[in-house]
C-alpha cells in the first residue's frame, strides 16, 4: 500500500504533464506485463474442468477436451504461433502426410461406406434456404458494405440448438457463376494467392469423377490463443437452371484419426448458389455474380465470444475476395492452367426445376401425414381415459364427491393430453 501511495505521490509531483504520463506509464507498465503473463500461464496449466467449459454443446467434452500435461511443453508453445512462425522451430506434417496417405489407400469406396457421400436431401435443403422456405427464424441483418466492384450483405440468426447461423450475400461485377464458381473450389489457389489466409493446408483425400463429390481435408489457423481448427468436409455441386448449388459439409473419417491439435470441428456446413444477377450499374445485362453463402460452425467456442469474433473480423476477411478473383480473373486470362480441384468443381450434376420441386412437395407430404396421425393416436387415447373413468366412477358408490374428483381428474389429465 506504501508503495502505492509513494507511486501516486511521484505522478502528483512532477511540474509537466508528459512526467506525469511518463510516470503512470512506468506505474502500469508492470502491471500489464504481470497480467499478459498471468493470462498466458492461466491458459497453459487450465485445470481440466476449465477446457471443459469451451468444449462443443453436443456432449464430446471428453474428446475436446483432452487431459493436459502437468508442465507447459515445447509443442504447445509451438501449436500457439501462428503457421508461418513455426518452421523455425521444426514444425512439420509428416504425421497428418502419414495419416491421409493411409485415408487415401482405402479407395473411393469409403464415401459411400461411412454415410458422409452429399445426396439430393442436401440439395433440397440448400435450395429451400435461397428460396427462404427453410422454416427457420427470421434473419437479423448484420452490415452492409461495399467496395467499386462488389458488394457485400450479411444476416445472423440464432438457432433453437447450435451455433449461430449466417447468411451473406455477395455481388461481384463483371464475373460469370463459372469464374467465381471454380474460384471459390480452388483450394491450390485458396493457398498460394492467400486471399484465405486462415487455410493453411489442403489436401483432397477422395474424388468422384461422375458426380465431382469430393471429400476434403482442410488446416484452419486460429488465434494465438486458440489451437488451430481440422475439417473432414465433403462438397459437390448441383446445376440448376443458370445457377450452381455447392453443399460442403462435415463429414464423419474413421481413417484420419483424431489429434489433441489441430482440434477436430464436427460439426461443419458452409454452402452456397452461385448464380447471374443484373449489374448494380444498371447496364440491362447480367454482367455480375452474385453468391449467397449459408454457414455455421462448431468451433468448440463458446457462442456469444464467436459471434463477436466473427462481427469484428468478417469485413476483413471479406474483403481481401475481391483482389483474390480479380487475380485468380487474370490468371485464367494469362492462359494459366486450371488447378485439380478447380477441374473436379466443373464436373456437377444438371438438375431441372421439377426434380427439387417434387423433392420439395414430397417431403411436405410426408410432413402432413403425420401430423394428421398424431390427432388420431391422441383421441383415442382420450377415449380410454374417460371410458375408464366413467367404468371407475360407477364402481365405487361413494357419493357425489368422489365421482366429481375422479371426472375432474380425468378431465384435467385429458386436457393436458390436448395441449400436447
């Protein structure tokens, strides 16, 4: 406390302001440090129960949450910096090589095995979503922003259960749906121009050259704070009338076994339509692009620090994709050869109209009639209950009372029947 005081009396004492600051600053510049270092070593020996609590909502505390060691090692500190920095101090891939060398060896036949192969119930869902017949709650509109060739809208809306959901829609001038659609499937070009500079490794583990389903492995980086992110995703695409629909979502690998970092994200959907849209400058041609993106994630974030981290940071990312197509536009133009999975992003599947709309009106039945057998199982219910408490009534001769009580109970039990 005396030194407290003797620190306060030193600022009060000196004749100009700049001594005052410059005495402050020597007063908190200890402080800080203490608390940066507080912060950092709080983190690396968290008790177990603390990782818990950032762990996914459904249930896999357990798997996110792996036992930590009881010092602070070397690859820890290593797994904090960010990608670019750790080469210096030996850090390699060789294990996630090995890992998916031996994914890759069990053929394409796994798609099909594991249930994770995109089917035509993703396409119909995706399509309800542009369509803004997916039932779900309303979009709240985040920002609107724009530079002189694109323009950029996003939505959030929370969900019953899950993470936060988003909704963006971006226009680029003077771009076709198939420029931006091989952009955007181009992980090789993700990687080397870095207009995603949050991907740091690729790789395709199994591919489909009839249908162009693929199935992707993907290196996320994260904060400094934060163990990087892995994604086992399946994408394929869909040609409807002019417009693309790409499905990518999280997909189950029994091959690619789980690691304590790169942290594993289940729970994974990014998709969108890509499609012709008429220029913002009013020409009369459908000389822009526009793609509507649906996403959300479970990043083992709790949700309310995510959304903030996603308000604060999302214009800056968005906007470095503009520069990115106009090179990837030029690259093209040069006579570049396109890359593997920008080959694999023009092989989809042509759809008509009526095949989602039938989709569509299929599923809508199946959804009447069984709301139309609830009433009828819960009626007959309702009749056993009065039956029996009529039959209990006439049974015990036991006065007016006690016949009210049991019709009274009955009633109320078959009320609460009705509500539900």
């Amino acid at each position: 406390m005396g030194y407290v005081l003797s620190a306060v009396a030193r600022v009060l004492e000196q004749p100009t302001a700049w001594g005052a600051v410059w005495e402050m600053a020597l007063l908190a510049g200890p402080l800080w440090a203490a608390a940066l270092l507080g912060l950092l070593l709080g983190w690396a020996w968290r008790p177990r129960w603390a990782a818990g609590l950032v762990a996914t909502a459904d249930g896999n505390a357990a798997a996110a949450a792996p036992a930590q060691p009881p010092f602070a090692t070397l690859d820890f500190w290593k797994a904090q910096l960010a990608a670019r920095l750790r080469a210096p101090l030996g850090y390699s891939e060789t294990t996630v090589q090995q890992q998916e060398d031996e994914a890759t060896a069990h053929g394409s036949s796994e798609m099909a095995n594991e249930e994770m192969a995109v089917g035509k119930d993703d396409l119909v869902n995706l399509w309800r979503l542009v369509e803004g017949r997916d039932g779900g709650p309303a979009w709240i509109k985040m920002m609107e922003k724009s530079l002189p060739t694109m323009t950029y809208q996003a939505w959030r809306r929370d969900a019953q259960t899950g993470p936060p959901q988003y909704q963006s829609s971006t226009i680029f001038e003077n771009a076709t749906p198939e420029e931006v659609r091989d952009f955007f499937g181009d992980d090789e070009f993700r990687m080397s121009n870095k207009w995603d500079d949050m991907l740091i490794y690729h790789k395709t583990l199994e591919e489909c050259q009839t249908t162009g389903a693929m199935k992707v492995h993907w290196v996320r980086k994260f904060p400094f704070f934060c163990s990087d992110r892995e994604y086992i995703i399946a994408r394929r695409i869909w040609k409807l009338g002019g417009a693309y629909y790409c499905v990518t979502k999280g997909i189950p690998c029994s091959s690619i076994p789980r690691r304590n970092k790169p942290r594993r994200v289940d729970l994974y959907y990014s998709s969108w339509c890509i499609r012709a849209v008429e220029s913002k400058r009013r020409n009369g041609g459908l000389t822009a692009c526009e793609i509507l993106l649906f996403h959300h994630e479970d990043m083992g974030i709790p949700y309310e620090i995510a959304k903030l981290g996603i308000r604060q940071g999302m214009w800056g990312c968005v906007k470095k994709i503009e520069p990115g197509l106009r090179a990837y536009q030029e690259a093209r133009a040069a006579g570049e050869p396109p890359s593997k999975s920008a080959l694999m992003a023009r092989i989809n599947t042509k759809v008509g109209d009526n095949f989602v709309r039938s989709m569509e009106s299929n599923s809508d039945e199946s959804e009447i009639v069984e709301a139309e057998e609830k009433p009828a199982r819960s009626n007959v219910s309702r009749f056993l209950v009065l039956g029996g408490a009529v039959a209990l009534a006439c049974t015990l001769d036991q006065g007016l009372l006690t016949k009210a009580l049991i019709f009274g109970v009955a009633r109320k039990f078959v009320g609460q029947r009705k509500t539900l």
